[in-house]
C-alpha cells in the first residue's frame, strides 16, 4: 500500500481564511486525512502561507507597513484559526522561512544550470515617478469588454473576464494613479510548450479518472496551446531570482509557492526525522501518492504549471490525483475579500464558539464539487437544528439516557433478536464500504450523508420499538432493543470521524471508547455487554434566531458599507499636457432661457448669453432640475467644442460644465459673484 501526501493550497498571508476557502479546500483535504489515518495507513498532510506577491504589498502600503509585517501577523491568525478549527495539518510553515527561500533558490538555480529555461526581453508597463516595474494586479485600467473604469490587468470583477495589462484601455498604476509607460526587461520563462505533447499524454491520457472540472479545464488550456510562462517578476518582495544580472527580480509567486509544499516538508522531516524520515521519501519515492487539494482557480499551476516544474527538474514524483472544488458563494453573492463579504473563520470561531463542527458539517452537506454552490446563513441553522440536533443528536441523547435510566450507564446484554433487529443490522453493516468507497473517490459531501444515514437508521429503530414502552412488559426485550442503539451509537462516532472530529471526541468520552478503529465500522460488538458508559451530555444543541440574525445584519452591514465606499471620486484620468488644456476655451455665460426638450425625457435646452452673442447648448441633465431653476444663472460652458446635431434636429453650440457628485447626483456649476458674460476661465 502506497503512503499519501495530501497537500493543500497555500492560502495568502494578506488577509484571513474565510469559508470559500474552507468549503474549497481545506474541510476537504482535512476530511480525506483523517480517513486515511483511520484506516491505519502513513500520510502527511502538508499547509502553510504563501507570503509573497502582489497582494501582500497592496495591503503593506494601504496599511503603511512593511510586507513582513503584513505575513507576520496574518500567518499567525490563518495558523491559529486552522487549528481551532481542528484541521489536522502534520506541518503548517510559510514561503517566508529560510528552509524555503534556500530550497527555491536552489530549485530553481538547477533548472537554471540544466538549460530549463529560455530568457526572454519584453517591453512591459513601468511607472517612472514611482521608478518600478509593475505586475498585473498593479495595473488598472478601463475593461475593453463591459467598460468598467477600475478592471485590473489580470481580470475584470465586474464582468469576469480575464484579460492582460496590454488590453486595458488607458492603464495606471493601481496604487499611485499614476499613467504607464512601456520599458524593455529581461525575465526567465519556462517553456510550457516544450511541455505540451507529455502534459496530453499524461492527463488526457493517463487522468481520465479526475473530476470533470479539473479534466476539462486543462484539456481547455492544452488545446488552446501552451505557451512559455514568466517565473521571475520585477519586485522587490520575494526570494531573489539566484543568477547574475537578476538584481531588482523575484521568483514569481506562482513558481516560489508550490515549492513551498517541499520545503515545508523538509522542515518537518529535518525536525522529526524519526518519525517522518526524509522529506526525499515523501517527494521522489513512487511508493508515495500525491493528492493536490485546490480551488479551481489554481487548476492550471497545479496540473500544468507546477508538473513542468517538477518534470523539468527530473527527480519528483507527480500528483495521483487533483479534486478541485468549484466555488463557494455567500447569501447569493459572490465571497469577496477586497469588499469583506465573507465569513471569516477567525470571526466565526469567536462569535459563534464551540461550532466547529457545525460549520464543518454544513459546508460539506453544501460542497462545491460539482459546481459552485451557496451557504446561508437560514440554511446553517436549519442543518443544525433538522439534521444534527433533530437527527443525529436526538438519536445518541435518547440511546445513553434510556441506558443510564434502566442500567445504570452499562452496556446490557443482546438477547434473541426479531426480524426487525436483524433488519436494521443489515441496513447498517455495509456502512463502511459504502462509505470508503465514496471518500476514495473524493465524494464528501455524499460520504457524510452516508454517515448521517446511520443517525436516521437509529431514529427509525427506536422510535418504531419504542423501549420505554416495552420496559412495562418485558423487560429483557428492552436490552436488545438498547444493545442495538448503543452499537449504532459507537458506528456513529466512528464514521463522523473524519467529518466531525469535535463531537466524534465528545461521543467516543460518553462512551469511553478509549480506542477506535476504522475497520470496526458496520460491527454489532464495539461496546461489549458490561461495559461501564460516561455520563450523557447534548452532542449538539439548537442554534437560536438571535445568533442567525446577528450574522445577517453584519453581512448587511458589510454590503452597506461597501455601496457607501463605492461612491468614491473616479480616479484622475492620465496626465495631459498644458497644452492640451489651453486648447480648452472654457467660458460665463448667462441663462437666457431653459426649457425641456420634447421626446426627450434627459434633456434640457440653454439659451445662452456668451458675451458676444446668443447661442445654444443641450444638456442632459433634466433629472435633476427644472428649468426655471437655471434661468438667470451665470454658469461655465466651453464655448470651441464642435456642434452636435440630435436626431430632431436641435444644435448643441458647447458643453455646460458640472460636476457629478458620489452618489450619481448632477449639479450646474454656477457662479457666486456677477461675471460679465464671455469672461474667459484659466
């Protein structure tokens, strides 16, 4: 049997992990961990923060700090979050030890050595005040698709679609505001094309068996064409690209950070080599599996990209399998960390403590395997109030009270059973095949129904034998009927392992089920007759409306927050020349007359004194004045605009300036003190 390395994508030290993250990823890889462990078999579960690249120095300058400091203190809350939350990661580490900015360094200086790469000169977007070169998701700029004015370079949040800093129309740099200009610069690329006919054989060929979204996606990529692809970036946050005539370059984090997973696997090895051996056996020994646990957003760095990698330097194993999750979206919207629309886990854990298993349990019952899904936040407490308090924990408070009230909290006999006995033992004793088999194929959210089955099997049972009836009459049919409820319980405790490690401890402590085994599960003698049980407690409890309510009106709060921040100034548009400006003939005028135009619901007709003589000007601003309010006004128009004609023939000689507030609101800008019409504005 082959030992497993479960990787998780590594999430970015810039802000918290939030329940997108735990649905696509991380509640996932933790479930198939603790499966395996179950099973008795050797596995390594491999995290940690991925603290370079752009995102990481877009907060650093909002919050006037240092990169350093920003992955600092977010690392130390993804961490502690994690474990709170039970994710049983045998390493966490970050992109920023010295085990790992040696171990990249050293990756890439072989490929380097070997002729892996091919160095290509490009002309790419340079900000000359701020002197730097500038990454995509530093740029800004018009989207040539929907028109959005703030799409970055590498995609529009408005309308999704990804795009390239050279498609922007009028580019600035997404912190200062300032315009672009191309520079010539040098980077190494890896040549993904070179790559292109092994990649088909090996995933087309040799992966038919991964999830349709990962296949497609990459069969997408590859018949689209590979084409070579940076791996140095013009920074200065990252680990120093190894080679002469690289100073002012980084790794690019999208080669730095999956190397991570070796490194991080390095400094565990190298820290308990008793008991985890070499990294080596874990990264280039075939009797080891590699299961890469991503978001779909990373499927082409993790069946393409970083496979180059690893081939190109000739000695790693390649991942077995990739289940990527589609995404999760939050009350209908989509989670946004730039708007703080999420559930953030840290947030969670504090405000709504001792629910880890809940929210465990209801972002598997809603996982985005096959296509994005939605939590909310009703849906939350139905699922723990219907499923986990009404079904599961309803069945385990009924089987230990009704032991400990007629035996005292010890495992009776078994007795002759009936044919509904033997029913409802046949119903369960293939739980654990069918179980397996679904977690072996990476179907969680299908294996946890599975697990609640039993739950529901147990409810069946003893409502249908109703025990506190029999008692009256026969009491050692009651034994039986209790017998039966209590393994049902044990099964439950082990099946919900993996799931829900929380409330699995808690029961196992009822039952003092000192020790567990996965190949119990299904079996009618876990807790053997005599045996002493601990004192029952609630496994869940109800989730009141007061604490739902809470979390709406904070996410309506957010959202609220958000529109208030979004009625911001447009940014300042690219610098001009003075020139430019002094062609401008901006001029007083005074309102003749102002009257709406007929058919034409947004217009307003000025007749205009300019000093020299009358003309005409239209204006599309009937929404938000009536005409009478404008007469007599002494208003700013420029006066050398060319005429437009309108289709009902009505001439515009020039433009009325105004200005448009944050809310959308329209306003004439007139003048306070009489100016004579004609006056020239410079």
């Amino acid at each position: 049997m082959k030992r497993t390395l479960i990787t998780s994508a590594l999430p970015y030290a810039n802000g918290p992990v939030h329940i997108g993250h735990l649905a696509g990823v991380y509640v996932p890889a933790d479930i198939y961990a603790r499966y395996l462990r179950l099973k008795g078999e050797e596995v390594l579960f491999v995290g940690g923060s991925d603290e370079h690249g752009v995102p990481v120095t877009i907060r650093a300058r909002k919050e006037g700090c240092t990169p350093q400091d920003v992955v600092d203190r977010y690392h130390g809350i993804i961490k502690k979050s994690f474990e709170d939350f039970g994710i049983s990661f045998d390493v966490y580490s970050r992109t920023t030890s010295k085990t790992h900015h040696q171990f990249a360094s050293d990756f890439f200086k072989k490929l380097y050595e070997d002729g892996k790469f091919v160095e290509i000169e490009s002309e790419q977007y340079y900000d000359e005040q701020a002197g730097e070169f500038l990454t995509d998701r530093n740029i800004r700029g018009e989207c040539p698709r929907c028109h959005a004015p703030e799409a970055y370079g590498d995609q529009c949040e408005k309308c999704g679609s990804t795009l390239s800093p050279d498609e922007l129309i009028n580019p600035y740099n997404a912190v200062t505001g300032n315009p672009l200009v191309k520079r010539q610069t040098k980077h190494w690329y890896l040549p993904l094309d070179q790559y292109q006919p092994w990649l088909e054989k090996w995933i087309l060929e040799g992966h038919k068996e991964w999830r349709p979204n990962v296949y497609g996606q990459c069969k997408s990529w590859l018949d689209g064409g590979l084409h070579p692809r940076a791996v140095t970036r013009d920074l200065s946050w990252g680990i120093p690209v190894p080679v002469e005539g690289a100073e002012g370059k980084v790794l690019y984090v999208w080669f730095d950070a999956p190397i991570g997973y070796i490194s991080n696997t390095k400094e565990l090895c190298d820290a308990q080599p008793e008991k985890w051996g070499t990294w080596q056996k874990w990264w280039q020994d075939e009797d080891t599996r590699m299961i890469h646990f991503i978001g779909k957003d990373n499927i082409v760095f993790h069946c393409i990209v970083f496979p180059s990698m690893l081939k190109a330097h000739g000695d790693y194993i390649l991942p077995d399998n990739v289940p990527s999750n589609e995404f999760l979206n939050l009350e209908g919207d989509k989670i946004s960390t730039s708007r703080n629309y999420a559930v953030w886990l840290n947030e969670y854990l504090e405000e709504i403590p001792g629910k880890q298993d809940v929210l465990r349990y209801v972002l598997t019952a809603n996982a985005p395997e096959t296509k994005d899904n939605d939590f909310t936040w009703k849906d939350y407490q139905a699922r723990n109030n219907n499923e986990l308090v009404a079904v599961y924990g309803n069945f385990v408070n009924r089987a230990l009270q009704l032991t400990k009230k007629y035996y005292d909290s010890i495992v009776p006999q078994q007795g002759e059973l009936t044919a509904h006995d033997q029913e409802t033992i046949n119903e369960f004793k293939d739980v654990k095949q069918k179980v397996e088999a679904l977690l072996d194929q990476f179907k969680f959210r299908d294996a946890q129904k599975e697990a609640m089955n039993l739950a529901r099997i147990g409810n069946k049972y003893i409502a249908d034998e109703e025990p506190w009836k029999v008692i009256k009459t026969d009491p050692e049919r009651v034994k039986t009927i209790i017998y039966i409820s209590l393994q049902l319980t044990a099964n439950l405790a082990i099946a919900f392992e993996p799931f829900l490690p929380f409330s699995s401890q808690k029961l196992r402590t009822m039952l003092n089920m000192d020790t567990f085994r996965w190949e119990d599960l299904g079996k009618m003698d876990i807790l053997p007759a005599g045996k002493q049980l601990g004192e029952p407690q609630l496994l869940f409890d109800k989730i009141e409306d007061d604490v739902i309510q809470a979390q709406i009106d904070k996410l309506a709060a957010t959202v609220k927050a958000n529109q208030a921040a979004a009625a911001k100034a447009e940014p300042i548009k690219p610098t001009i020349a003075f020139d430019d400006f002094e062609k401008l003939d901006i001029r007083a005028g005074k309102v003749l007359e102002c009257e709406r135009v007929p058919k034409m619901k947004k217009l307003l007709r000025f007749l205009i004194d300019d000093g020299l003589q009358q003309r005409t000007i239209v204006s599309g601003i009937a929404q938000w004045y009536e005409p009478e309010q404008l007469i007599g006004k002494e208003v700013l128009f420029i006066a050398n605009l060319a005429p437009r004609e309108f289709k009902n023939g009505l001439v515009s000689e020039g433009m009325i300036l105004s200005a448009q507030d944050w809310d959308g609101t329209i306003s004439v800008t007139t003048l306070e003190h009489d100016v004579k019409p004609g006056s020239q504005i410079s």
